[in-house]
C-alpha cells in the first residue's frame, strides 16, 4: 500500500497521530507541493539527497536511520529544514525519526573504531 497526503490527514485526530510513523519500506506519494520543496532544497541539504535517493516516481520509500541521519545533520531534528508543518510529509518525518546515538553512527560508519573498541 503507498500512503497519500490524503489518506494520512483523514486518519487524523485532537491528540497523537502515530499513523504518521512509517516502518522501513513503506511507502508513501509526495504531494505537488512536497516536490516543489523537494525541488527547492536539493543541493541545499542532506534530506533532499535522501529523499530523492530513495524515490521513485513520487513515491517514497522509509528508510529509518538514514532519513534520521540526515535530518540531524541538517540540524534541524525531528524535522526537514524549510517543509510546512502542514505537509503530511512533515508529519511522517517528525513521527517517524529516531534518534541517533553519536558512536552507534561512528561505529557503522568507520568499522575500524568498532574493531579498537573491542
């Protein structure tokens, strides 16, 4: 199933909405205006190069650690830097990011360091 903006918004409630929360591999149609914004930051920020990394024809697909990766380093956790708060895809992002331990990425990262560690 490839979630919309649509079908995201109408599940909406007063409170929490972890229906924004997409595991890895689910996908999700980028409205026109979420392109557009996607247009605008590419080359700008690293979740750009993520999303148009992991998108095919519009479609989005989750990956965690990276999309997490690069929304901090963009500085800007839990959220894309310059996207409406109005946007499901905001929304996915901000529900659906995890925090990143620091080592854990430098470990992945540079296997070496995990290697000394031992």
């Amino acid at each position: 199933m490839i979630h919309t903006s649509e079908s995201l918004k109408a599940q909406d409630g007063d409170f929490e909405n972890y229906h924004y929360q997409l595991e890895d591999g689910e996908q999700y149609k980028l409205t026109e205006s979420e392109i557009e914004w996607l247009s605008f930051v590419s080359g700008r920020y690293s979740i750009a190069s993520h999303i148009c990394d992991n998108m095919v024809d519009g479609v989005y697909t989750m990956d965690t650690i990276a999309l997490s990766t690069c929304i901090n380093d963009d500085g800007m956790f839990p959220k894309a830097v310059m996207l409406s708060d109005d946007t499901a895809l905001q929304a996915i992002f901000f529900y659906s990011v995890v925090e990143i331990d620091h080592w854990a990425r430098l470990r992945r990262d540079y296997p070496a360091i995990e290697r000394a560690a031992q």
